[in-house]
C-alpha cells in the first residue's frame, strides 16, 4: 500500500512514498532522535565537567591553574560545537516524524533541511580538523627537521 504527498517543493509533481520508505524515515527519525538526546546529555555532562575543572584550576592558583582553566575553556568550545550536531538532528527527527504523520510537506521539507544542515556542518568540521592534523604534521615536521631529529 502506496501512500502520497502531493506538491513536494511546489513543483506540482507527487511523489509517492511505500510503506516500506515510510518505516525505514520514521525507524531512522526516532533513532535520530534517541541519539540527539543523548547528545545533549553529553553536551550538559561535558560543560559540567568544564567547569569543574575552571574552578579546581581558579583553586589551584599558579601551580597549573592556569593550564586547567585553559583546559575547562576548551571543553565549553567543545561542547558548543557538538551542541548544533545534535540540534539539527533532534529538528530532523521531529518535523519528520510529524510531517508522515500528518501527511504535512512543509515538515517533511524542514526536516530533511536540517538533516542537511546536520552533514554539512560535521562535514565541515571534519574538513577543518583534517586541516588541522596537516597543519599539526607539518609544524612538527619543521621543528623535526630544524631540530634535527
């Protein structure tokens, strides 16, 4: 049994969903969704601990507190990052779910836009930390040539 959504990107073509397409979005929305929230349990564990470790390091004074707070400001940043992956999966998962349930397009559209946004921003910052190895490589490359290790 087929089902319809009429209309899809106000082209006024039908595009037509199986039964079998339908359970596999809503199977993999509601996983997305289970992920996302652990992600934002993560997310809350991780700036918990961030802070922890600013506040043993500003108890520390200067014997490696300043390493530590240095540290616990990274884990925030960290955590910030981590923080959108998660927002636009748990949108995804939402509008989705509630665009086959109630056969609404502009949902379906609003869902699969975030589960874009979610691969194009873990895309992006896998480019960037690949960026970030070359360059790390490269740096300790000069300093081992220089040094002569």
């Amino acid at each position: 049994m087929e089902e319809s959504i009429d209309n899809v990107a106000g082209t006024g073509t039908e595009i037509v969903i199986s039964d079998v397409a339908r359970r596999a979005i809503v199977s993999g929305a509601k996983w997305g969704k289970f992920l996302a929230i652990i992600g934002f349990v993560f997310t809350g564990i991780m700036v918990i601990a961030a802070l922890g470790v600013i506040v043993m390091g500003a108890m520390m004074g200067g014997f490696g507190g300043p390493q530590l707070g240095v540290f616990g400001v990274m884990y925030i940043v960290l955590a910030g990052v981590y923080f959108f992956p998660c927002l636009f999966l748990l949108k995804y998962a939402n509008n989705v779910t509630n665009g086959l349930e109630k056969g609404a397009v502009k949902d379906i559209d609003s869902g699969f836009k975030n589960l874009e946004l979610m691969f194009k921003f873990v895309g992006i910052m896998t480019i960037v930390i690949i960026g970030i190895y070359i360059i790390m490589f490269l740096f300790l490359g000069i300093i081992g040539a220089a040094g002569g290790f």
